[in-house]
C-alpha cells in the first residue's frame, strides 16, 4: 500500500508544468520581414529567445527580458500570445507562451553574447532551420498575421530589466 502511494506521489511530480514565454523578433529590411534566430555557439540547433517566467514577472516581461538577455534586442510585443508549444526537459513539461515582438533596438553586446549567436534570416529560411523545432507552427502563423497585417494592435512597451 506504501508503495503504491508512493509512485502516485512520483507521477504527480512529473506532472509540473513551468510556464515560459518567448519572442519571435522581427524586422523590416527594405521590403521584407526579417526573423531573429539564437543558438549556442558551436551548436547546430536554432531557437528564438525564451525563458522561465520567474515569479512577479508577467509572460509579456519575460520574452521582452529573454529578448534582450539572449539575443541583445529591444522591441515591444505585437498583439497578445500568438499561440503556445510544449516541450519536456528537467522531468517536467514547460508551457510556453509566444509572442511576436517588433525591434526597436539591437545592442552590439548583450549578457548572453560570449556564447550565444544571433542570425537575422527570411521568415523562409527560420522555418527551414527550425524543422523540428515547436515554435515553427507557430513562426508560420507570426509571418501570416504581419503580412495579412492581423497584428495590428501594440502592446504597451513593457521594461527590460537591467
């Protein structure tokens, strides 16, 4: 019976869910849109910035920190959370709230920079170097609604913390 309580109280612990949030950064060059892409140097896999929402911070807060924490841009968020992907790391299942966020600025250097690399690339192209990647679904519909123009309505710049 003990052991039995027991491997309930093991499956209900990997039932956490950490929630995160992302920012698919873009810009316009001439024109056409541009999508930002990170990855670790020397690493093979692309991703866009994302990250905890740690406790007090919103998930608006978080991409725009995550933004700038890993890929050295400031922009504000374009619309509410186009949609979420989930994903299994650390024996939990992480949540994760994207958003579209429109660069305003791009710093030479960031917190993140000695060992992170950022790419600027075609919307095309992302979604090709992101084939396994969950957000790619989601990099579709964020091309869609800028280029229909759907993703109107701005969000209030939010502070990046220092």
């Amino acid at each position: 019976m003990n052991a039995t309580r027991s491997r309930k109280k093991t499956s209900r612990a990997k039932k956490t869910v950490v929630q995160q949030a992302a920012a698919i950064a873009v810009k316009r060059r001439a024109k056409s849109l541009q999508v930002c892409l990170i990855r670790k140097k020397g690493s093979r896999t692309w991703g866009i910035p994302k990250g905890v929402v740690d406790r007090g911070d919103t998930r608006e807060e978080t991409a725009l920190n995550e933004a700038w924490e890993e890929a050295g841009l400031k922009g504000r968020l374009i619309g509410d959370a186009i949609g979420t992907y989930q994903y299994q790391k650390w024996d939990k299942t992480l949540r994760v709230a994207v958003y579209i966020m429109e660069v305003l600025d791009q710093a030479d250097t960031w917190d993140e920079a000695y060992f992170r690399e950022r790419r600027w690339t075609s919307f095309e192209k992302a979604v090709s170097r992101l084939t396994r990647h969950p957000v790619r679904r989601l990099l579709e519909r964020a091309r869609s609604l800028l280029v229909e123009g759907n993703a109107v309505r701005v969000r209030r710049q939010t502070s990046v913390k220092p």
